[in-house]
C-alpha cells in the first residue's frame, strides 16, 4: 500500500486568537443527567457515582487535538506520553442533551469501537473539572461507563440549529472528523460559495509569466484570473504543542494562459473556501502573496504535456499579510478572448492498462462491481494518526478485468462514503502500481494520488471530463449492458487480500516502515491490543506450518461473538436466501438510471430489488449427528461427504486416502483409508460409526502431535468474523449495506431503513469454507491458529486472479482447490464440504519441521473483534532471507 505522499511545510502565519469559553450543550426541563451532572459539581472532590443508572444515548462522539502537558514528564516513558487527541461526548436521557469531556483514560473505548453514536450506556461515574486558566469555566468529564447491549436507543432530544459551540477542554476552535484528520468536519466548512458576478477590468490584470519574471521586486501585485487544474486534499497540521486555530493547508494547480503554477490556500481560508474551488472553476485573485515553492510537495501530471509549468513559486492566499480577495466568476461569464485553459484529461481504458508503467499517472471512469470496507492505515507507529482507503474495483467493457482501485478519503467525505456497486466512478489523477521485476503476472492496481479526486453517480454533472471521448465512449458502452445481468457479478464488504506481499522477503521487508519487521508470536497479543478500530496491518512471524484443518462456511460464527459455534444442522444448505423469480425480474440498460447522473440530480431506486439468488439444492443425503441433536460442543464440525470414483479421478483424490488423517473427538488421529467410498453416481455418505461423527477435514504434523500438550501459549485467532465475508450487494439494502462498511458517523443520525437485516442475512459472495493454520513457534512452546480465507466468486471469476499468490504452494493449493470447488459446487455436482486434497496435504507436508516466515493481515473489526488472515509464507532457504532475519 502506498501511502498518500509527504507533509509540506507549517504556515509560519498561525493567525491564533484567543479561545472563547464553551459549555455543555441541550436544554429542556430538569432530568436525571442534569441531577447527576450538578451532584458531582457539587460535591467535595467534585465527582459522584449514582446508584441509580438509566440508560442513556449517546448522541455525538467528537475529536479534537489535546493540548500540550505544562512541561513533558522526565525521564520521558512511552507510558506517560499523554494523548494526541481528546473526545468529547454527548449523552441524552430522554429529555436533555448534555456535552461532557471524556477521561483520557477512557480514549480507548472510541479508539476500538466500543463507544460510538448511536449506543446505549450506563453512567457509573463522572466528575466535574474546573479550568484554572480561565474564570468561572468547567465542564463535566466522564470516568466510568458501561455499554448496554440489546436495547434500542432513545429517540435523541432535538436541538436548536445554533452553530455548535467548541471543544470544552483547552482552547482550540473546531472538532476534527472523527477517524482522520483529512474530511471537512462541522458546520465551520463553507458547502459551497454561490458565484459571484464580478466586472473583471482585463487591462489591470497581470500574467503567471510575468509574475515569475518580475515578482522579487515587487511587494503589491496585479489581480490574477486564473482557472483551477488540479486540486489536493486537505491537510492537517496541528500539533499538540502549536496554538492555532484552523491549522489547514491545500494546494491547488492553477493556469492562464502563460502557464501552471502552484497556489497554497491557508488555515481559515480553507473552511471558507475549500469545497468551493472545485476542478474547472475560474477564479479572480487580489492580494495575494508570492512565495518561493515547497520543493517536496507532489505534482500532478497536467493533462497537457506541452503546458509550461512555473516551478520555482507558489501563491500563497491567507487572512492576512495580505487579506486576500477570491472571487469565483461563473462559467457563463468566462470569456474566450480571455484565454484561460480547459481541463484535460488523462483517460485510460483497462486494456491500455496492462502496457502502462509503474507510477504512471492517468484518469479512470467504469461500472462499479466490487467495493470494500473502509480501512485505516496508521500513519506512523504509536500515532493516533491515520489515513482512510477503501478499495474498489471497476469495469469498462474493454476487458474481462476489472480496474482494481486502492481509494484514499480525498476529502470528499460525501462522496467517498457513498461509492457503492452500480455506480459509475470516476477518479482522475491515479497511479500505476506494478513490480516487473518481482512477478511480471501480478495484480496490477491503481492508487490515489494527493491531487486526486472521486465522482459518483449523482456528482457528474457539469464536470470538465464528461466532454472526453473516453468517457463518452463508456457511456455508449453502458447502453448495451443489462443491469440485472451486471448486478448479478456485484460484491460487498469483507476481508480484501490484496496487495499481495511481494514473492521476495528481501522486498516485503524494503517496503515495511516499522522499526522490527519480524515479531514474536507470543508479542501478537500486544500487536492486537494496540489495533484501533478498523485499523489494517501487516506482521511478520516465523513459525512452522503443524496443522491445517478445514472448516465450512456455515460454520462462521455467525453471532460475532468471537467464539467458535456450535455445528449447525448440515442438512440445510449453504445459502437459504429467498429465491428470485427470473421472469419477473425487468432487464434494463444501465443507461435507464445511471446515465442520467450526467444530466441531473442522483435517481432514486425504486422498489424493485435487483438482487438475483441462486437457487439453493439440498444435499441428496441428510446425515444427523450428535451434534445436530443438541450437544454443546463448540467446535465446528463439518458434515463429510464424499465423492464417486470418476469424481475423485477428476480431481486427483483417490491417491491421498493412504496419506490424510483426520480427529475423532478426543483429537486422535484416525486414518481416512479404512473409510467406504461407493461407486454410485453423485453422492453419498460413509456409513456412520463412532470414529467418523464430529470429525473433521484436517492435517497435522508429527512434531505437532508432540508438542502440542505441552505449549506454554496458545493463541486461537482464526475466527472469521460475519464482517469478513464478502457479501452479494443488494441494491433494495444499498444504505444499510453502506452503512454496514463505512466508519460510525460522529452523530447519530437515525435512518428510517425499509426493512432491517442483519448482515449474516445477506447472502455470502464467495466461499464454501475456510482453512484453519496453526503455526507453531520456532521453540515449541507457543503457537497460534490464524485463519486463510480463500476467495474466489464464481458469478465474477476476474474479480480476484488467483496466480497472485504463485510461488507460496501451499496457499496456492488452498485457493485453487476451493475455486474449483465453488465452480463445481455452483454447476450442481458436489456438496457443501471438500476434504484437504491431496495437493494440499503434499504441500504442507513439504513444509513439516521448516522454519517459514508467514505474512498476517490483521484488522480490528470494533468491540472485541479481530481478523487474522494469512497472506503469504515464505521459505527460510529463500536467498538474503537469513541474512535479514
């Protein structure tokens, strides 16, 4: 993953004021939250514990930068680095709202989901604070609280439309979004300036050339008509230590027609005038200062080669030292005698992608088929600081692959939230990522850049780009396209395996940015614990691959719990989804609705649901187990089919009878080989002793059949969560499914949601089952189970390639046996579970007793949920891999 690029430089211009008080926010008559809030106010060491605890709603949970400690603690420990960012939260009873600070202590419940807008809690302790640098000014502070599940929340009390009032702790001006510091967030953000109709005097206007030649000896200069090229994202430069009160920065690439130069827009401008200076917008600029140019800011790549660009100054528009004066002229009022430039384009197509170098930059435009959760990656290690990316993947009727984006928040909030399948997409300003050298057959993607931007249907109206052929092309090419045909191929949500590390570990290491890239299986619990909610990262472990087993899809626990579940009855099918009547599904183009997002607002579904589902086949044999009636065992246990001797030659199964094992209940292992295979067409099951109930698809080592009984830690971290199991997309739960896999809104919004479903309710995209790896440590004595999930979607073949994990046998082996599982499954001839081949069980017995390095992908899902996927193993007999480990 590439991150979005360098920091410029602090504005030495701070323009910092002094703050203003600020309280708690509601009103209304006299309630248990005021009682309580005024008892601890009142009280000898200002706090109190009542006994009594309704439950209350929380109504907002907000951000903002701390302050800086009087002096820093010495000796400096990492334990008392005090935090970079303070929470304030608003609570309501019922019938009043109240803003109260939250215990720094306490940080961490938002941190890792366990406190959002929207819950239920209980208050078991606050206290009142006093500012002893300001008169007569406090505010309550939360120090205990507790979550309550299962009850719906309160309707929140309604509030006047007054501007919100600030942070109550310290003096700073404004909240910050809440999980990055890129999004506009509060109501200080300008939407959008109306235009202005402005006389535009031509003779005193001066030029970008002529400014460049002539700016050292001058300190006043002429107006500028300028028009914006290109646009960055916003950036955040607060510091714990700094005052300041709006500490933003943006760069935009502006033209005339001399040329293209930089222009830097400054702290309480950019809340004025940010969301307003959009691509294509021309813009009247009066005292503004010339300043020598940023040398590491990132460039963008102008749509026009042969345009001069002015390299060596930038603007530099602030409140004052000059006050500049902006004005935005409409289009209707841009003259062509003025000769300012059009926006171009860099338009590619997915078959002109394959040919196209790494780093290099384009625009892109298709069908969205695939898009992810929202992620965050930390900055940098022990910050609270985080980028957002989401992924997603596009189609443009010029190939069989998808376009395969790596999407970071462009500061476009609205629109990054809101990119869903069937939308049409636009990002313009991407990059090429693509490695020759290691594998000339990888995955080939498209990340953002910090002068990209993103357009969704309902956004492309009156955009520059809607002129290019390409895009018109793309649109031509929708009106062939059936939308039931198109939505059937849609996916949503789940655990996203690429990029795939590098096949060399001497280049997985280059590119990791933390301080030890190896770490101590026993040390995973503190990696897990310090993840942040809905944080992704990459760790490297070594370990030696001892058992694999494994396990069904419907075994997933479902109640996300976190424990593993109880064996569900195997003579239900996979997927019990509803199904839909062909013939009463309308074909349309996707022109009917799309389309119409160049001309005119975003079109409103109707009620029609396009989901199409497959029509579920119940197995030819129904098998109960002990299990099924009522035992409580927690461990998942797959019901065992098998597979007719044709069948079995196909797959190249009958040869690893003699080799694999399975375990009993006590986990003895019990050899398949004595088990009766049937020579009859299509399935059937094995006849039903003591050794084959509860017994599961599985392979272990010798060495682990030793050891295992005598390990001092062992770590179980291959549940797979329902939050990691992609989901067909269903367009009639298209808000409930986006809000399913975009971050918690800082203030509860309730939705009325025509239906509500859970997400196990939504039928699985991918995947029969899932392998259960368990690593054991390279000094036998801790280990650690992490799950593979393997992906493949035989409605979307292309969605994923699978050659991307080539060179890792093992993995490969999982994958390819599942797809083509899947693929047979999907066609109607086998059943809902697949014993580990025998090109798997060779493959991991490869690797019995060696010492790999293995590739985890774990994310933090919110409360006490956490992903651990394998990604990649790599050999200790690797060239420079001992040399670096």
């Amino acid at each position: 993953m590439q991150e979005p690029g360098p920091d410029p430089p602090d504005d030495p211009h701070d323009g910092s004021t002094p703050a203003s008080p600020g309280g708690g926010g509601g009103g209304g008559e006299a309630s248990w939250l005021l009682r309580v809030l005024e008892a601890a106010r009142g009280a000898s060491l200002l706090s109190a514990s009542p006994a009594e605890m309704p439950p209350l709603t929380v109504v907002a949970v907000e951000r903002y930068l701390a302050e800086a400690p009087p002096c820093p603690p010495a000796p400096p420990c990492p334990a008392a680095v005090p935090p970079q960012y303070w929470y304030d939260v608003t609570l309501a009873d019922g019938s009043r709202q109240e803003r109260c600070h939250l215990a720094p202590s306490l940080n961490g419940l938002v941190q890792r989901g366990h406190l959002r807008a929207g819950d239920r809690l209980r208050l078991t302790r606050c206290s009142y604070l006093y500012d002893e640098r300001r008169l007569r000014y406090g505010f309550p502070c939360l120090e205990g609280v507790e979550r309550v599940a299962e009850e719906p929340p309160a309707r929140p009390v309604p509030v006047a439309s007054a501007p919100r009032p600030p942070p109550l702790r310290g003096e700073r001006k404004h909240y910050l979004p809440l999980w990055n510091n890129e999004d506009p967030y509060g109501d200080a953000w300008e939407a959008e300036k109306p235009p202005e109709k402005v006389d535009v005097d031509v003779s005193k206007l001066t030029s970008l050339g002529h400014l460049e030649m002539t700016w050292r000896s001058r300190v006043h200069f002429h107006p500028l008509l300028v028009r914006v090229l290109h646009k960055s994202r916003l950036r955040y430069y607060g510091k714990p230590e700094k005052k300041m009160d709006v500490p933003y920065q943006a760069y935009f690439e502006v033209a005339d027609s001399s040329g293209m130069i930089s222009m830097v827009l400054w702290n309480s401008l950019c809340p004025e005038w940010y969301n307003s200076m959009k691509v294509g917008t021309v813009l009247l600029l009066e005292q503004y200062a010339i300043k020598n140019s940023y040398p590491f800011k990132t460039q963008p790549t102008p749509g026009d080669s042969q345009m001069k660009r002015f390299a060596t100054i930038e603007i530099s528009l602030n409140v004052r030292d000059p006050p500049t004066k902006i004005s935005i002229i409409p289009e209707e009022m841009v003259k062509p005698e003025w000769g300012l430039p059009e926006v171009k384009y860099r338009f590619i197509t997915r078959s002109e992608l394959d040919n196209l170098p790494n780093n290099h930059s384009c625009d892109v435009i298709g069908l969205v088929t695939f898009v992810g959760r929202i992620e965050r990656a930390r900055k940098r290690e022990r910050s609270e600081d985080f980028w957002l990316y989401r992924w997603a993947h596009a189609i443009d009727g010029t190939s069989e692959q998808p376009f395969i984006l790596e999407i970071f928040a462009t500061s476009q909030p609205d629109v990054f939230e809101r990119i869903h399948p069937m939308t049409y997409l636009v990002c313009t300003q991407m990059r090429v990522v693509r490695d020759l050298t290691d594998n000339p057959s990888s995955t080939i993607y498209l990340t953002t850049s910090n002068e990209s931007q993103i357009f969704i249907t309902g956004c492309h109206k009156g955009q520059p780009y809607t002129r290019d052929t390409k895009v018109k092309n793309f649109i031509h090419w929708t009106k062939t396209q059936s939308e039931a045909d198109q939505m059937k191929k849609t996916v949503i949500g789940g655990y996203y395996p690429l990029p795939r590390p590098p096949n060399s570990f001497l280049k997985y290491c280059k590119s990791n940015k933390v301080e030890s890239v190896l770490k101590a299986i026993g040390e995973m619990g503190k990696e897990i614990e310090d993840l942040h909610y809905r944080e992704h990262k990459r760790i490297a472990i070594q370990g030696i691959i001892s058992a694999i087993r494994y396990i069904n899809c419907s075994n997933v626990a479902e109640d996300a719990s976190g424990v593993e579940p109880v064996q569900k009855d195997t003579s239900q099918t996979l997927e019990s989804s509803t199904v839909s009547k062909e013939d009463g599904v309308q074909k349309e183009n996707l022109q009917t609705k799309e389309f119409t997002s160049f001309l005119g607002p975003q079109y409103a579904p109707g009620e029609q649901q396009w989901h199409q589902t497959l029509q579920s086949k119940k197995s030819t044999v129904k098998r109960k187990t002990e299990a099924e009636e009522g035992s409580t065992s927690v461990i998942p246990v797959p019901s065992y089919h098998y597979f007719t001797r044709s069948a079995r030659k196909k797959l190249g199964l009958d040869k690893y009878q003699h080799e694999d094992f399975v375990q009993d209940k006590n986990e003895q292992p019990v050899s398949d080989s004595s088990q009766y295979y049937p020579d009859r067409e299509g399935l059937s099951a094995v006849p039903e002793t003591e050794e084959t109930r509860g017994t599961c698809d599985s392979w272990q080592s010798d060495l682990w059949a030793q050891v295992k009984d005598k390990l001092l830690k062992y770590l179980h971290h291959s549940t797979v969560f329902p939050e990691s199991i992609p989901r067909k997309f269903d367009y009639a739960h298209k808000d409930l499914l986006m809000q399913q896999y975009n971050l918690p809104a800082a203030v509860h919004q309730p939705k009325e949601m025509r239906t509500y479903k859970n997400i196990n309710e939504f039928k699985s995209a991918s995947g029969l089952g899932y392998y259960e790896v368990t690593v054991l440590g390279i000094n036998h004595d801790v280990a650690v189970d992490v799950a593979f999930l393997p992906l493949f979607y035989p409605e979307n073949p292309h969605l994923l390639q699978m050659e991307d994990i080539e060179n890792d046998k093992l993995l490969s082996c999982m994958s390819c046996i599942s797809a083509y599982q899947q693929k047979t499954t999907s066609y109607g001839t086998f059943c809902d579970t697949f014993p580990l081949s025998n090109e798997i069980v060779k493959a991991a017995m490869d690797l019995d007793g060696k010492h790999v390095v293995c590739i985890l992908d774990i994310c933090h899902l919110g409360d006490d949920k956490v992903e651990v996927f394998l990604s990649k193993i790599y050999k200790m007999v690797e060239p420079d891999v001992l040399d670096l480990v």
